[in-house]
C-alpha cells in the first residue's frame, strides 16, 4: 500500500525550506495559496510525496509551483537574411552588455528604492545627532566657562 503526503516548500534567498505536511491535497494547496498571497518568499511549492512500502520507492510530483517564470511566446521565423544581418551585428559589438539576457527585475528595483530610503534616514539622524552633541559640548563649555 502507498502512503502519499502533501509538502509545502518555500523558497527565500535561493534555499527551498519544507514549510509544512498535510495529508490531504486541498489543506496544503490552502496553505501554499495563502504563503504565496503573503508576498514573504521567492517561490512556493507542493510537493506529493508518494511512498510504495512494498517496492520501498518513492516518487515526488510537484502539484503547485509559483516559482516558474512565465513562457515567453517565441519570436517568429526570420529570414535568413535578417539572420545573417543580425550575426553581423553581433560580431560588430565589442563587449556585450552586463545585463544581456536578463529581464529588469521589479522586485530589485522596489528594493533598492527601500535601501536607498533607509541610508538617507540613517545618515540624516548620524548627522542630526553629531550635530546635537556638538551643541551640547559647545553649550557645557559656555556654561564652564561662566562658572570659572
């Protein structure tokens, strides 16, 4: 007789974790739907674990996964031509771009923007407080200074 379980994985900074088990399908779709909803990781998996006790085999299908890109539509067909025409133009670049290949990012982007924000109040509140300690210093000396 097999014995199947449902897993949950989630994915955050290139490492799947196995989140939780369930039985039941429907439990873990719930709970992989609501992980996903939450905007907290890169990806979500379910995984069905089947176990033979018989064979002593498992076997691991994937049910959910929203960690898969979109298919892109292929380009159409071009003549050879354009082919050669675009090859040459290929040929003609000295170094290709860093990015070459990779779609922006609007996660990095969001990020970047938080970072940005988070540095710009931490230097405003190292430069408020240097400032206030120097007014204090300046202010303690006065103060000295009228007691001698």
């Amino acid at each position: 007789m097999s014995k199947s379980l449902y897993e949950v994985h989630t994915l955050k900074g290139g490492q799947w974790v196995i989140d939780s088990t369930y039985p039941d399908r429907e439990a873990s779709m719930e709970v992989a739907k609501a992980l996903h909803g939450e905007k907290r990781f890169d990806g979500i998996k379910v995984i069905k674990d089947t176990f033979d006790a018989k064979s002593g085999q498992g076997k691991e299908i994937v049910v959910y996964d929203t960690s898969k890109a979109p298919r892109e539509k292929a380009p159409p067909p071009q003549s050879p031509a354009a082919k050669t025409a675009e090859a040459s133009a290929a040929a003609a670049s000295a170094a290709p771009s860093p990015a070459a290949g990779r779609a922006p990012a609007k996660k990095a982007k969001n990020q970047d923007v938080s970072v940005a924000i988070k540095a710009v109040l931490w230097l405003t509140l190292i430069l408020v407080g240097g400032l206030g300690v120097l007014f204090l210093i300046t202010k303690a000396g006065d103060l000295m200074g009228k007691g001698f």
